[in-house]
C-alpha cells in the first residue's frame, strides 16, 4: 500500500484532480445509466398496462 | 384442438432437448433476462470491488508518471469495451440482417447506448490522463480521433433508430450502419502501430509477455470483467424494456403484465 493518510490517497500524489475526475465521472455515468434503463422499463411497463386496462374497458 | 405450442410458452421441441432457437424469440428470452440481470449485476460489483482495492491498495505507484497513471485501470477496460460492445452489436445486427429474427434487431439496440457510454468515458479519462502526461487535453492524434468517430458511429446509429418508425425497418438501416461501422474497430486497435501516435502502444498484447507489473494487469482485468458484467445487466434491462415498447400488441404479453 502506497498510502500513509487519507490525505495522501486523496491527493494521488498532486494528481487528485485527474484521477479522482475520471473515476467519479465513470461512477456518475455507469448509476445514471442504470437508473435511466430501470426508469424506461418502468414507464414501458405502466404503459402497456394502461393499454390493456383501456382495451378490456372498451371491449366490456 | 390444434393450439400452436408457442402462446403456452413451453415449445414442444423443449422436450427432445435444448433447443436455443427458443431463445430467439423475444416472450422466451423476456423472462431469462429478466432472471439473469440482477446475477450479473451482482458480478459487476464484486469484480468491480476486488478491482478497485487492487487499483488503489495493491498496485505500485508507477516510476515514470507517479499516481495518474492510476486513470489506466478504468480508461484501459472502457476503452475494450467500446470497441467490444461495438462488435457484439454489429454481430447481433448483422445476424437480425440475415435471419430477420426479431430479438437480434432489439439487443443490438439495447448495446448501443451502452457502448456510446464507454466510448465517452474513455476519451473523457483519456483526455483527464493526456493533461497531466502530455501537456494537452486532445491532440488530433489517430488513437483519438478513430475512437472519437466510434462515438459518432453509436450516435449515428441511434439517431437512425430514432429516427424512423418502423422498428423492423430501422433494425435494418441500422443493421447496415453498423456492419460498415465495423472497419473502424481495427483502425482504432492498430493506430498506434499504423501512425505515429502521440498515444503510447498496446497496453496488453496478445503476442508478447506482460511487460506492466502483474498487479496492474490484475487490476485492469477486473475492472474489465466488472464493466462486461455490467453492460450484460444494463443491455438485459433494456432489451426487456424495448420488448414491452416494441411487442404491445401480441397476445403473449398480457400473461406477463
């Protein structure tokens, strides 16, 4: 381990900006997308049931 | 009672054995997806896990670039899966292409995102990496730019599909894109030997012995696996999506909502 401190490893060596800038974006990007593809299956779903709801009423 | 076996679910061919043509068909491959994703979302975080604390605890600081050459364990990963989602999909959208099978047409629109994804996070990593390294954050260098124009080619492919109406139509238009799409893959692989590149060589070569300490090919293996996982889950999540949007009005569907 090339850590002493926590202060240390949050600096990388002078370099904290580009490391941590490039693991929290991929982190930021990788939730977002999970979120986004849940919200889509979600709202697809919702909407085939309000269309089978609608299709049962009418033919009813 | 002649009742095709399919709107059952249960084949009758699944009882002489396997047989994966089944899974072909979207109301068959629908609830698989569905079982599988939350399995290989479990294996992305462990790989992703064991990956990290290999990344941050275990592997050396570099001798040459210090701490920054840490960016190398997610901007290495990101960028095989660019390329690598890139190939599956065209794969899938060739094989839609020649079959007209309907659920080849949906994966491959279920990669694409993801893909774009990974190619934004290795030029976002690439070019927090060349500040420091190279004194600049872009140079019009031909590793860059051919990974750079696979970003324009996910774009161009969902824009098409988004584009036209007909899904089976836009599979097609899309099939094509892709399938020509597919020489850039290795421009992007061989630029660094092809050109004069700014960017260094081959980080892992198929040809020769490791020449990074092993603890760091440990770790951008992990992370690799860890990304590959993960884009398996999304790509489930958003084809079972892409089914209930594309597949509102046959039958089978009802018996899943």
């Amino acid at each position: 381990m090339s850590w002493g401190s926590f202060n240390e490893f949050a600096a990388m060596g002078g370099y904290g900006l580009y490391v941590w800038g490039s693991y929290a974006v991929t982190a930021i990007v990788l939730a977002a997308e999970l979120v986004l593809v849940r919200r889509r299956k979600r709202v697809a779903h919702q909407h085939l049931l309000r269309l089978r709801g609608a299709s049962i009423g009418s033919s009813e | 009672m002649n009742r095709p076996s399919s709107i059952a679910g249960q084949p009758s061919a699944a009882a002489t054995g396997p047989n994966w043509y089944r899974y072909a068909s979207p109301q068959t491959f629908f609830p698989l997806a569905g079982k599988l994703a939350p399995w290989f979302a479990v294996a992305a975080v462990l790989f992703g896990v064991a990956g990290l604390y290999v990344a941050f605890f275990v592997a050396p600081t570099d001798q040459q670039q210090g701490e920054v050459y840490r960016v190398i364990f997610i901007h290495v990963p990101a960028a095989w899966m660019s390329m690598f989602l890139y190939v599956v999909m065209a794969f899938w959208a060739g094989l839609g292409l020649a079959f007209h099978t309907r659920l080849s047409g949906m994966m491959a629109s279920a990669l694409a995102p993801t893909g774009a994804w990974f190619t934004f996070i290795a030029l976002w990593t690439g070019s927090l990496w060349g500040k420091p390294t190279w004194g600049t954050w872009w140079v019009w260098d031909a590793r860059l730019t051919s990974e750079l124009i696979l970003l324009f080619l996910y774009f161009g492919f969902l824009a098409l599909q988004a584009a036209i109406d007909d899904p089976r139509r836009a599979d097609r238009a899309c099939a094509l894109l892709a399938l020509v799409g597919v020489v850039n893959i290795p421009v992007i692989y061989f630029s660094v030997k092809w050109w004069n590149t700014l960017h260094q060589g081959a980080s892992v070569s198929f040809t020769r012995a490791p020449t990074m300490a092993a603890t760091m090919f440990i770790g951008m293996v992990l992370l690799a696996l860890s990304f590959w996982m993960y884009s398996i889950a999304v790509a489930f999540v958003r084809v079972r999506a892409i089914i209930l949007e594309r597949e509102q009005r046959s039958d089978w569907i009802t018996e899943v909502v």
